[in-house]
C-alpha cells in the first residue's frame, strides 16, 4: 500500500513539475491544475496520506495550509522526498 501512494505522489510529483507555477496562482486554471496533479490523493477533500488533514478549511487553518505560498512549499517538499525515494 505504501509503495503504491509513494508511485501515486511520484507521478503527480512529475505531472505538476511541467506545468508553470504561473498556473497554480491563476485562479481560473485552478481546477485544471488540482484535477491534473491533486484529485488522485485529494478527492472530494479528503487526504489519502494523512486522513486527519483535510482539505476543508478548518484543518487547511489548523496546519497552516491555508495560503498559496504554503501549498507551494509543501508540494515542494513532497516532490523532494518522492524523488529522494525513489534512488534509495
């Protein structure tokens, strides 16, 4: 199971690293952007790798996720540890 979350994150992980953060900012292209890279582990708002964070409001708050520059910072987080993964 976890190697099958850790090939899920490793190919959003690729899929998003092609698309220009310009879109990630652009409300209008949101959508598209979180349906190409996110819905797989974020569907209906919900969070595969850790159920206790959500993508509802409240626990966006509570973990301080709330903002764009955060999302951008754990994405790349994300992607570093996929990667880093991946050549252990």
């Amino acid at each position: 199971m976890k190697r099958i979350l850790l090939t899920v994150l490793l190919i959003a992980t690729v899929l998003f690293s092609f698309t220009p953060s310009v879109l990630a900012a652009d409300l209008d292209n949101g959508a598209k952007v979180f349906g190409a890279n996110c819905a797989s582990c974020h569907m209906n708002g919900r969070n595969m790798v850790n159920p206790a964070k959500t993508l509802q409001k409240a626990d966006l708050e509570k973990y301080e996720m709330a903002s764009i520059e955060a999302i951008q910072i754990k994405f790349k987080m994300v992607k570093m540890q996929c990667l880093h993964s991946r050549d252990v």
